[in-house]
C-alpha cells in the first residue's frame, strides 16, 4: 500500500522526530530543500521512497553554514562550493545553510 505524501504532511511528520517528538531538525526552508530533493530524485530514478521520518531525520542533517559544518566536523572547507565537490550536499536557496548525509 503507497500513500502519496505532500509537503505538509512531510513537514508535520518531520516535526514530531526531534528532541521530545516536536522538535523539527529542519528549518522551514530546509524542509523545502530536502522535500524538493526526494521528489525529484523519485522522478528521475523511477524509485519510490518508502517514507520514514525518522529514517530521513537520522539520515539528513542541516547545517546554517560551512563553518558549522567544519567545526562539527574538524574539517577546514573554505566554501560550500568546495564542499560539494566532495560530498553530497542539498543547498539551501537563499542562505548559507545545507542540508547533507552525515
């Protein structure tokens, strides 16, 4: 049985998978990147997501910019460009924030 999801119910699942089940690990724009992300990757690989939010939550995280990444991280990427070159990476439109496979 497949039941289509939209973004609301995306991001209102997603909500319920932080700290005490009503913190969400995306900020709105976030959800938006990573809902865009999943949907176009069904389209163009013909694979349907079996969705589990706790799945995606544990498998994505956000971050406002490279240099949280880096100190997380120990890591000295310059720019998110050259971030990407390396590791997957869903930008975030209009703001330094990421959301990547950690």
């Amino acid at each position: 049985m497949i039941q289509q999801v939209n973004f609301d119910d995306f991001a209102f699942a997603l909500g319920d998978v932080g700290e005490d089940n009503h913190d969400c690990p995306y900020s709105f724009d976030g959800l938006h990147a990573l809902f865009d992300y999943l949907e176009t990757f069904e389209k163009e690989t013909d694979y349907t997501i079996t969705f589990n939010a706790w799945e995606i939550a544990s498998q994505y995280k956000e971050y406002d910019n490279i240099i949280d990444y880096n100190i997380e991280h120990g890591t000295n990427f310059k720019t998110l460009k050259e971030f990407m070159e390396f590791n997957f990476c869903i930008p975030i439109k209009a703001t330094d924030g990421f959301i990547t496979n950690d």
